[in-house]
C-alpha cells in the first residue's frame, strides 16, 4: 500500500471537476497540520472563534447518526441502535419520536443499523423521507412518509460489522447519493461490479440515471474504503469524507467516473498514470475519523470521531485548505455535522457506542454559529 509520510503535506490537483458545474481544474493545496505545530506557509489564518457560545438543543439520545431538516425547521434524527426517527422542534427542544423503522438490525459491536437520513427536495408535496440502514440479511435504502409504511428501492448491499457507509444526501442535481463502505472487505472497492466501497448515484425511486458513467449502473465512483460526509459548495462540487485504515483519513473532491484508490492508496500516493484520483485533504487518523461533513459559505465543517472536534476545511473553488479545530474534546466525538435552516451547525455527539466516554445528557444535539 503506497502512503505519504509527512502530515499536512500538499496534496495532487484534481484533474476534472463534477460533471457539468464547469468549474477550474483544482490547483496544489496544502492541508493544515494539527493544534501546535506550525502552519504551512500560504494557509490561512487560523478559524475565528465562534460568536456565540454552542448552544444544547437536545439531549439523552441514543446514539444519533444522521440529521436532515424539514421544510418548517424541524429536525430528523436517526438513531442508530434503536430504529428510531425523532423529531426535534426547530431551534431545539424535547425530541419526539416520528417514526421507527421496523427491520433495522444494529450490532452493539459494530457499526451497522439505522444510518442516514435524507429528506425530499421536493418533501413539500411528496412529503417522502429517506433512510439507510442495515437489515440482517444488508444494507438497503428506503423512503416512507413520516408514521407510513416503508418502501424499499435500494436492497442488497453487502452488510458488515464494520465500513457499511450510510450516508445518504440529495445533490443539487435532485438525485440521491449514498456513501457505501466496503464492509472491510477491501477487494470490493476496485469490483466495479459490486456496489460496495462507492458512491452512488440513484433517482429517487431507486432507477439508474441515464447519464451515469455507466448508465447500468449506481455506481458513481469507486475506490472508496468507508465514505461517511457528503456536501456540495456553491459551484456543484461534491466533497466526501472518507475514513482511512491506519494512517490518512480524507476529504476527496468528486468527481463522477474517477477511482479514489482504495486499497492500494491510502491518502496521498502514486496515482498509477491518472488511474487514481488523489484527496484534497489528509489528516491523520489519530486527529480525525471524518464522518458527517456541510458547507456553511465557503468552508466544509467536518465531524471528528476519534479527533473529538469539528475540522473546518476552508474551499477556495476545488481547493481545500485545513483550518484549527473547533469544540476539540469540549463534547467528544462528532459524528452528523450539518447546515440548519437557521444558519447554525448542528452536529451530534456519538459517545454512547461504546467507543466514547460518556458524559452527563450524552448523547447531544449540539448547535453553533460559525
């Protein structure tokens, strides 16, 4: 496996963008190096402080994955060991429970269950929300109408107690993607013929769309070890977390058709001749464990687990350029960061899966003004 040694070293230039945003090639980029060590030249300065102090909004929760906004300014929430859909009041409050999701089926040891969550852009007259999550035979997608019954219109990926991905979102192009891991079982990133280790690209009753790479075909890149944060900036570029092994974690720029190199790159590395796409960004896994990721203007906030904080990655068109860490260890480990209605991040804590420390109320809705 090809790995670049040297933390916060720059990173190759991407050589196309997301098809059709007609967006510059990307330029040589740098990412920032941890708290305490000094800072590449050509970075910028360090993230300000944020305005206002970050406010609770929902607390005793049961490992919460993934948060969507409803038209109104309410919440979704899943639940990942539980099944459950909560409601939270927009601007915070008492969660209700929406929904339970019949035939979810978590492992307390791994990471499978009641993953993302996805509501319709056009929920206003449809009024369809989406779910992953895994079963005991997979990992599926479906979308119901909140106390409806549940449709299923993407079934059969491969399940595992590790790397099941989940994380859905739709683009700006009105399509549903989802991150799917390759449930440690490596050899399936490079299968272009399963759909694991990828990011796919679906209408939202499930069919293929026409102007995929392949047009039989999800499949909407590949190479991908455990994909957990999608976002798209303004121009339509996408941008995606994605867990490392041992060494890098990442953020990749997008771009439809490219392979990401899993697993025979982890982080920055040969390319194989153009073969492999290289990411924009790199920590090591020590500092960060990526999972959700948004946009708010100009910088994609990324949740850390392991890192316990929020990265901002701050964009200069399809560069990317690593800024200081915010809430380090104030909440512990980060799981869903998202854009709210109301201009905030809110983000989930993820301490009750066994892999964190507890804290009082954990765990917490968080949300803050950046």
């Amino acid at each position: 496996m090809r790995r670049r040694t040297i933390l916060g070293a720059a990173t190759a230039a991407a050589t196309a963008t997301l098809a059709g945003c007609g967006a510059p090639p990307p330029t040589r980029s740098g990412t920032g190096p941890s708290d305490g060590a000094s800072r590449p030249t050509g970075s910028p300065p360090p993230s300000p402080a944020p305005s206002a102090p970050p406010r609770i909004v929902a607390e005793n929760l049961n490992v919460p994955w993934a948060l969507a906004f409803l038209p109104g300014g309410d919440a979704l929430v899943s639940e990942r060991e539980t099944g459950r859909i909560l409601r939270v009041p927009a601007g915070g409050g008492t969660p209700t429970q929406a929904m339970r999701i019949p035939d979810v089926a978590a492992d307390d040891s791994g990471e499978g269950g009641l993953l993302g969550i996805a509501v319709s852009p056009a929920y206003a007259s449809d009024g369809l929300v989406y779910a992953y999550y895994t079963t005991r035979t997979d990992n599926r997608i479906v979308r119901f109408t909140i106390g409806g019954s549940v449709s299923p219109i993407l079934t059969g990926l491969r399940r595992g107690s590790i790397h099941n991905g989940g994380r859905i979102a739709f683009g700006p192009d009105g399509k549903l993607y989802a991150g799917v891991g390759e449930t440690g079982n490596r050899g399936l990133a490079q299968d272009r013929s399963s759909l694991n280790g990828k990011i796919l690209r679906i209408n939202p009753d499930g069919t293929v769309p026409a102007d995929n790479p392949n047009a039989f075909s999800a499949v909407w890149t590949w190479g991908h070890r455990n994909v957990q944060g999608l976002a798209w900036d303004r121009a339509g570029r996408m941008w995606a977390t994605e867990f490392g092994q041992d060494t890098f974690d990442e953020v990749n720029l997008i771009v439809a058709g490219h392979n990401y190199g899993w697993p025979t790159v982890e982080g920055v590395g040969d390319t194989g001749g153009g073969k492999y796409t290289n990411p924009l960004v790199t920590w090591h896994t020590s500092d960060a464990s990526p999972s959700g990721a948004a946009i708010l203007g100009d910088t994609l906030y990324v949740g850390a687990l392991r890192g316990a904080a929020v990265w901002p990655v701050h964009l200069n068109g399809a560069t990317a350029t690593v800024g200081d860490r915010l809430l380090h260890n104030a909440y512990g480990r980060i799981r869903a960061v998202a854009a709210g209605p109301d201009g905030r991040l809110w983000i989930t804590t993820s301490n009750r899966d066994g892999r964190g420390t507890l804290n009082p109320g954990d765990d917490k809705i968080i949300a803050m003004t950046v």
